[in-house]
C-alpha cells in the first residue's frame, strides 16, 4: 500500500508542478482526495503510516498540507 501512496503523491505533485505550483493548496487537496480512500480502508498502522507520510510532507518546502489533515482523511 506505502508504493501506492506514494505514486499518488507523486502523481499529484506533478500534476500541479506546472500548473498552481507544488506548494498551492490545490496540490495538497489533491495529495488528500486520492489517498483518502486508502486512509479511510486502512489498519490503524496503515493510517499511522500514511500520516507520517503526510507529516514528513508538511516540513519539505513548498508543500502545504493542511495541520488538520488527519480529520479532512476521516470525513
């Protein structure tokens, strides 16, 4: 699952490189909606694991994740 995360990542980040930038919201959005489904199915160590991930996001520059990230997975 941690493989397919990060191709969603990754995807997204990409996807909105050119266009509002990799530091916009709408990067961090989509980084949210597409691994929300595998938050939302996870065991607890999944979850913990996609939130380090999330975490680790959120100190590399340019890429704005939202603090409240985890209850915009749980919605």
């Amino acid at each position: 699952m941690q493989q397919e995360i990060e191709k969603l990542i990754y995807a997204a980040m990409i996807k909105n490189e050119s266009g509002a930038g990799v530091g916009a919201s709408a990067t961090a959005n989509q980084i949210l909606k597409s691994i929300k489904p595998y938050y939302q199915k996870g065991s607890e160590s999944d979850k913990k694991a996609i939130l380090e991930r999330l975490n680790k996001l959120k100190i590399e520059p340019g890429v704005s994740i939202p603090l409240n990230a985890e209850a915009l997975l749980s919605n």
